[in-house]
C-alpha cells in the first residue's frame, strides 16, 4: 500500500525550500498577478464595465480588446517572470504544478496566497484610479443568464477553457522537451484564444486570482463558486493527463523521460 509522506521535507516546508529564491518567486508572482488584474480587467471595465458580454448584442471589437488585453498581458508576465517563479500568474496553474509534483506544496500555498492578494490590490489600485460610472464591477466574472442552459454548463465551460490553457502550459513549459523558448506566445495564444469564446458565455476567468480580485473589491459574488471549481478542476485534469500521458512516458527515441522536479 502506497504510504503518503506528510514530513516537512515532502511538503517543502524546510529552511531549503522556503530560502530567498523562493520569496523572490513568490515577489514575482504577486507583481505578476498584481499587473495582470489591473490591464485584463481595467480592459473589460474601460470597454463594458461588466463581463460577460452579451452575447445577443456582442460587439466585436470590444471583444477582441478584451481578449487581447489578457492574452498579451500573459504572454508579457510569463515572459518577464518565467526564469524567476516559473510565472503561473494563476493558481490553476500552480495547483496542477503541485498535485503532478512538479512543486511542493509549502511553495505553493504560498504562490496562490501572492497571486490571490495581487489580484486584489491589483483590483484596488483599478478602483482607485476610475471614476464610479467606469469601473463598473470591475470586470467581476459572473454567468450569462442568456447564452448558458444552467449554471453547471458554466462550470463546463471554464473546466474546458481551463484545460486547454494549463494543458498548453505543460506542454511548452514545464515538459522539458517542449520549445520553451516559444512559452510565453504560446500561453498568451491559449488565453486569447480562450476569450473570443468565454467571454460571451462566463466571461473567461481560467483563473480564480482574476476572479477574486475584482469580485471582493466590488463586492460582486455572483456565481463566484464556479471560477474557483472550474479552473482548479480544469488545470488539474489538464495537468493529469499531461503527466501521466506524456511526462512519465517512452519518448520517440525509446529512452524513458521521467519529469524534472520544479
């Protein structure tokens, strides 16, 4: 029977783990997520005020602003923080890291907690700067009530978008095979990506820090529980699969390739 390590050491919870690269990580993550709060939702809020947009009276150039903004905002961060705290920017993405073991989970507890308190001093500092008839609820993610059957297809589509976003992470970034070099556009292309369909339908949060933020600052929680479940469950089956399919298995050339600890 499989015995389950609790110890510090597994956990990464020793002076070794929690050392000065690990809080100048942890420093990034923050300005990271901080940055990407601001630009992604201050885009939504200059553009609409409110996601998700309609999809009955979509407006196609608000939309592709919306997705850029977010799209290239990543690929930007990633890039910037990619060699200093991997730049999850996400904890989705930090979540998948720790559960295929690709982090320990000292580091990443304290990953989330940076990206989650980024988001909201992101959000506040958005708040500080608009005046009330702009901001809005601050991009707040919430369901559309016209284009989703229920709430549980919302759920769907974040579990789906997420999926493809952390899925595409592993692949270009944490596979040490994959064209690293090529990570940030190819992230950035996923969110995008993920945009022109989400938007409409969840407003496209692949992330509960992009969610959280803007949602305590404007005290806007409807339907808040989805962009928690959604992404986490969605960068967990994306980063599963990933591991256990292609990380862990025969490479073309018949020699085994085991994972390289994060």
């Amino acid at each position: 029977m499989t015995q389950f390590d609790f110890s510090a050491e597994s956990l990464g919870l020793t002076r070794d783990d929690l050392n000065e690269r690990t809080w100048r990580a942890v420093l990034a993550e923050f300005i990271a997520t901080l940055l990407f709060v601001f630009i992604g939702a201050g885009a939504v809020a200059v553009g609409t005020g409110a996601l998700p947009l309609a999809a009955e009276a979509l407006d196609p150039a608000t939309l592709t602003a919306i997705a850029l903004a977010h799209g290239l905002a990543i690929a930007v961060l990633v890039a910037a923080t990619a060699r200093i705290s991997g730049g999850h920017i996400n904890p989705a993405v930090t979540f998948a890291a720790v559960i295929t073991g690709r982090m320990k989970a000292g580091p990443g507890v304290l990953y989330v907690a940076a990206q989650l308190v980024g988001a909201v001093v992101g959000a506040l500092l958005l708040d500080a700067v608009l005046v009330s008839e702009v901001e809005g609820n601050l991009g707040a993610h919430q369901l559309s009530d016209t284009a989703l059957s229920s709430d549980f297809a919302g759920l769907i589509v974040e579990i789906i978008l997420t999926f493809m976003l952390v899925f595409t992470v592993f692949a270009v970034a944490i596979d040490p095979r994959g064209p690293s070099n090529l990570a940030p556009i190819a992230i950035g292309l996923a969110v995008l990506i993920d945009h022109f369909v989400g938007v409409p339908l969840t407003g496209a949060s692949m992330n509960p820090a992009r969610s959280f933020g803007p949602a305590l600052v404007a005290n806007a929680w409807d339907d808040h529980w989805v962009y928690w479940i959604g992404p986490l469950a969605g960068g967990a089956l994306a980063g599963l699969i990933y591991y256990f399919v292609y990380l862990t298995r025969d490479d073309e050339d018949g020699v085994r390739q085991e994972p390289v600890s994060a």
